[in-house]
C-alpha cells in the first residue's frame, strides 16, 4: 500500500513541532473572568454547586480584580446581589448598590488597567425572579425597557467601560444606546447577550446570583434551543440597534452559532462558558473522571476555534496561570 507524500504526523512528533503549526492560538487576552458582588465588608461566601466561585464584598472584588490584573486578563463582569428585592428590582438602579460600587471602586484602584463590565439584568433584583416587570403574570417586554436603560446608565456613570444587557427583552439595545448617548456617555460600548438560550446550564449561576424563578421559567423570552435561524436574526436586531460587542450563550452546546454569528457579521463575538459547563468539568475532576486543566483549556480552545474573540469562564484565572506558565 503506498501513502500520499504529504503524512501529517511528522509535525506532531514534539511539542515544539506542534506548537509551530497551531492553528488556533488561545491568549489571555481572551479570557473574562465573572464576579458575583454582596453587600458587606470581608464577605467572601463560597458558591456551594461552583467550587472555586465566592461571591464577595466590594473589598474583596477589588481585591480580586488586583489578582486578575496581575495574571494579564484583561476584563471582569459584574453581577450583583442587593440587599433588598422587590417587585420592578429598583435596587437594580440605585447608585449605591454593590455593582455602582464596585466599579467606583475598581477603576479607582485599577483605573483603565482592567475593563470592567456589568451585568444589566433584573432577574438579581426582582422578587420574582424575572429579568422583567410583570403585568398580569407576564414579564412586560416594554415596562422593562426604562429600567434596564435606568440600570445601565446608573453603571455607565459609576464608570462602567461596558454595559452588558443579559435580559433578551425585544429593544433593549436600543433604550439603552439612545440613554447613554442622551447623557454624554457615547464612549460607554454595548456587549448584548444577543443569543442567550433557554438553557439547563443555567443552575449553578441561579445559586450564586440568588436568581431562581420563583414561578414559571424563562423560556417565554430567552432563546429555544432549537432555532439557529432565529439567534442570527437577534444578533442582527442588537447590531442594528448599536450593539458593539455580541454574545452566545451558553458556549459549548452552541458552538456552530458562534461559528456563524463570527462568519456572518465580523463582530467581536463572546461566548460564555456558563456555571453548568464550568460545574460539570468541576465535578468530574473531583471524582476522579478526567484531568481538570487538561479538558478546561482543550473547551477553551474550542470555543475560540469556533470564532469566539472573548471567552466568559469562571476558569479565567487558572486558564492565565497555565497560559503563563504558572
């Protein structure tokens, strides 16, 4: 039997050899790593379903934030936890909530060394659980829109680098471009959730955001998991509307979308490595069942072959060490 001149194995044969012909490169400058921000002073509460996830005090998340710094990751996100929850979640919007000072705070430490981008949601505050108001057990799409604008612009003033609308509220894009540009914050950029799933990967992240439904689902405005078509057409509404940056979420059970959002519009595209994924690599390694680093930077990696620019882990810290040689 005679074989074709070109063998593929002779540049597998050293690590070097590898490392010569890689076709994906996956950097630091890739990676964003999620906070969760309570109230407090010195609180650092460990996420039971997410070993290695706390959620922190201010003190403590700016002290975190000086560790992400130092390993070259270049942004976190935000997501906060108020003190109080009621019915339109108006803790959302107060200036003196965990996420507005948090920033503050940050950028005061770290100033433009770290990017730091919020959460714009009210699934966190909400009695309910929703990331909307409701009108007559329903999350009301429109009576929602000002308050997400409200919420973006109470971290845009903080000092937000970027707000980031995780609702999937028809037009929220939109609301919040135009409140921003009204108020003198025309710099501040737009990462939509354009492409957020009605996922089971959710779980893990409802303990550590305090954000389970307490009714319902929510399915009637997140995504179908079926339909590729129709996360295309979101993608390209929040582009229309003065998205800067888009994401698809989760990231692994949805890679051929961000394949085709990258493909198909150019944009800086994110994927999020939701809690569910991070939980189950997790929970494996501690059975035993698969080496932890091993398959934490081989679903990195494929996530950024598929075309991901930005990659939202709660691996980011331990993805840096490995990608620095630490």
């Amino acid at each position: 039997m005679e074989f074709p001149a070109y063998r593929p194995r002779r540049m597998r044969r050293t690590e070097t050899l590898r490392r010569l012909v890689r076709e994906t490169r996956l950097s630091v400058d890739n990676l964003i790593l999620p906070l969760f921000v309570v109230p407090g002073k010195g609180v650092e509460k460990p996420v039971a379903s997410m070993p290695g996830v706390a959620q922190m005090s201010v003190d403590r998340t700016v002290e975190e934030c000086r560790q992400v710094r130092d390993l070259g990751i270049p942004a976190v996100i935000l997501f906060g936890l108020p003190e109080k929850k009621d019915a339109t979640g108006s803790h959302a919007y107060r200036d003196d909530g965990p996420v507005p000072r948090a920033v503050r705070e940050i950028k005061q430490a770290l100033g433009n060394d770290l990017v730091v981008i919020t959460d714009v949601c009210l699934c966190e505050y909400t009695d309910h659980g929703h990331c909307g108001v409701l009108a007559e057990g329903e999350v009301d799409n429109d009576a929602t829109l000002d308050l997400l604008a409200k919420e973006a612009l109470t971290h845009a003033r903080a000092g937000a680098d970027i707000v980031a609308p995780s609702d999937m509220m028809d037009g929220r894009v939109n609301a919040i471009r135009e409140t921003l540009d009204e108020e003198g914050l025309d710099q501040v950029a737009i990462l939509s959730y354009a492409a957020k799933f009605a996922s089971g990967f959710y779980g893990p992240f409802r303990e550590a955001a305090d954000s389970t439904p307490q009714f319902g689902d929510r399915r009637g405005y997140q995504m179908d998991p079926a339909n590729a078509e129709e996360a295309l057409r979101e993608v390209e509404l929040d582009i229309n509307e003065g998205a800067d940056l888009v994401m698809v979420k989760p990231a692994l059970p949805y890679l051929d979308l961000v394949r085709r959002v990258k493909e198909q519009f150019g944009y800086p595209t994110a994927a999020y490595q939701v809690s569910g994924e991070y939980a189950m690599i997790k929970a494996a390694a501690q059975n035993g069942w698969l080496d932890e680093s091993r398959v934490m930077m081989e679903t990195l990696t494929a996530i950024r072959r598929a075309g991901a620019d930005l990659i939202l882990t709660y691996f980011a810290k331990d993805a840096a060490r490995a990608l620095n040689g630490r």
